[in-house]
C-alpha cells in the first residue's frame, strides 16, 4: 500500500474526516448525558395523557398542550382516555416502556395512581400533574401539580350566593350539577361551596347528583331534579357545559333561566360566557385551561433537573354579566 506524506492532499483530507467523526462522536455522547430518554434529533419527548374531550374546556386545554408543545420544539406524545382511568394507566405504562423523557397527566379521578407512579418514579421518569391532582401521601411520586384551586373556585360561587341572598328571608333551594365522581374538580367545588353557602342557614343543597361535566350529563340530571323538586331557586354547576346542557331541561319545563332558577357555574370558556352575557347565566367562577406554556417550562426545566415548586396555581377570575359582556370579545377560548 503507498504511504500518504504528511500534509499532502490524501493526508489532509483523512485529517479534516477523523476530526469530523470525532466531534460527531463527542456530541452523540453529550445527548446520552442529558437523560438517554431524548430523541436522537436532541427533542425533549413528553408523553401526555388526557382525560379526555368531554367539554369546552377539555378542548381548548388540549389545543394549548398541543400548540405550545409544537411552539417548545417539544415531541408531544398525546392519548385520549376517553374519562377511563385503566386507559390513563395503560397509556403512562405505555410512555414508560416509550422511555419518554418526562410524562404528564390529568387525572380523571383523584384515587388509585400509587402503583403507576411508583413504575415511573423507578424507570426515572419524571411525572407532572397538570390541571387535576391525585391524592398520594407520596408527593415524591410527582415533580409538581400545576392547575387551579378548586376548592377556592366553589368557594367563590358560594361567596357570591351569599351576598344575593342575604336579605332572603325563607329557605333558597339550591341543587348541584357535580363532575364525575372521585374527580378532584367534583370533590373541591362541592366542599368550597358547601363552606361558604354554610354561612346562611336559609340556603339548603336539596339535590346534588353528577353530570360527568357534560352537557348531555348535565341536561338529563336537571331534567329529574326539575320533576322532582317543585321549588329551585338556584342551580350550583361545576362546570359551563353540565349548565348549558340544564338551560335546556329549564326551558323545556317551562321556566326562565337566571331569572326563575340563578344559575352559578365554573369555567368561563365561550359558550358560558355568552349564556352569561344573555342574561342565562347569572356568575361564573374561572377555571383556565391555557396550561400548555407552563407545561413545557416545567417540562423542560424537570428534564434538566431543575428544581421546581411543588404547586403551581392558576390565576383566575370571576364574572357578573356585566363582566362577560366586556370580556367576551377578547374571550379566546
Ligand atoms: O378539571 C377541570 C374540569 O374538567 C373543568 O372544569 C371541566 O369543564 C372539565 O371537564
């Protein structure tokens, strides 16, 4: 075999390529310090699991993780659960064996993640909760919670009750539309409201049943409450949809919503606000679905372990119709 001299052209080229695979080399090392769950591109990959598109608010919160993944160079991994917590824990085992770098969820009822999350935990897999908590005595199971204060939102709704009816001088019956069962946004409201309501005993919950945050839900339960109790003053819903679903079932039975029976709801997505704004709806408590942005900062910041708090609320808001007739044309979702 002829022999290369140094410096001759054959020789500089076999320089320049050795160097060039060794830099090549040294990189694809640096990317398997970081974590060894990054693609080979260098994406941070989050698998994240929905509840799953039973209202307004559902829709739009899936729009903001999706939008603000693609806008973080985020790989988002995305499964809908269809409100089932098995396809939940199907999908977080199916993240793990993925090797994702970090997982996120909101969990469709609070009760029952132990196992799941101690998987994670194991397989080094970094979990946040976003939107709903879980009730693990093991908070190292979960890097943070970040989404709003629910008992604080149905503590609001009750708080405004109070003040309307604080010259009521015979009982104000009031029946309640809950979330689906187990779910923290269901068992949050109920207990604010329930607190704040106390402070007049003339004010009496004399039904309260769940509507699974859904219209339909919402609709037929309102229908039975309505057949049943000859006298309701006020509709507690913990969500926009479950009281638009019983504008429905009001109307049909003849009376005038948010005038013969007040209505009170969480959330505030468009639909709400308008029924708000047309006198339907009578205040909202604001529940934000726009966690996508904070999600991949977290996201991001667990990845490179970071420290982060352990609970991020949302900010919020309530409206009157007055305030929704201002606010709804700026309304984004
Ligand atoms: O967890 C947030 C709640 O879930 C919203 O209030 C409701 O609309 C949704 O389905």
């Amino acid at each position: 075999m002829r022999k290369m001299r140094p410096n001759s052209a054959p020789w500089r080229a076999a320089a320049v390529l050795a160097s060039v695979l060794l830099v090549g080399s040294m990189a694809a090392c640096g990317n398997s310090d970081t974590g060894g769950g990054s693609t080979d591109d260098g994406k941070i990959t989050l698998g994240f699991s929905q509840v799953g598109a039973e209202s307004g608010w559902r829709t739009a919160n899936t729009t903001s993780i999706k939008e603000a993944a693609a806008a973080a160079g985020i790989e988002l991994k995305f499964d809908d659960a269809q409100q089932k917590q098995e396809n939940q824990i199907k999908a977080i085992r199916n993240y793990i064996q993925q090797k994702v770098d970090v997982i996120a969820f909101s969990p469709v009822v609070e009760s029952g993640w132990d196992t799941v999350l101690k998987e994670a935990k194991d397989a080094g897999i970094p979990v946040i909760l976003t939107d709903r908590s879980v009730d693990s005595a093991d908070k190292s199971l979960y890097k943070t919670f970040l989404g709003s204060d629910f008992v604080k939102e149905g503590r609001l709704a009750g708080e405004w009750l109070i003040e309307q009816k604080k010259t009521a001088s015979g009982p104000v019956n009031i029946v309640e539309l809950q979330g689906n069962t187990g779910a923290a946004p269901a068992n949050d409201r109920k207990k604010g409201f329930g607190e704040a309501i106390a402070a007049n005993p003339n004010l009496k919950i004399i039904a309260s049943q769940p509507g699974d945050f859904t219209r339909a839900g919402g609709k037929q339960v309102m229908e039975q409450f309505l057949k049943a109790n000859p006298k309701i003053d006020v509709l507690f819903a913990h969500n926009d949809d479950m009281g638009l679903g019983a504008l429905e079932a009001i109307t049909a039975a003849g009376k005038v919503p948010g005038k013969d029976i007040t209505i009170i709801t969480v959330d505030a997505v468009k639909d709400g606000m308008q029924a708000l704004a047309d006198g339907k709806f009578n205040f909202i408590a604001e529940c934000s679905p726009l966690l996508g942005p904070q999600l991949m900062d977290l996201a991001k910041k667990v990845h490179a372990g970071e420290e982060v708090p352990a609970r991020i609320e949302t900010e919020e808001t309530t409206f009157t119709q007055e305030q929704a007739k201002e606010a709804l044309p700026n309304r984004k979702y």
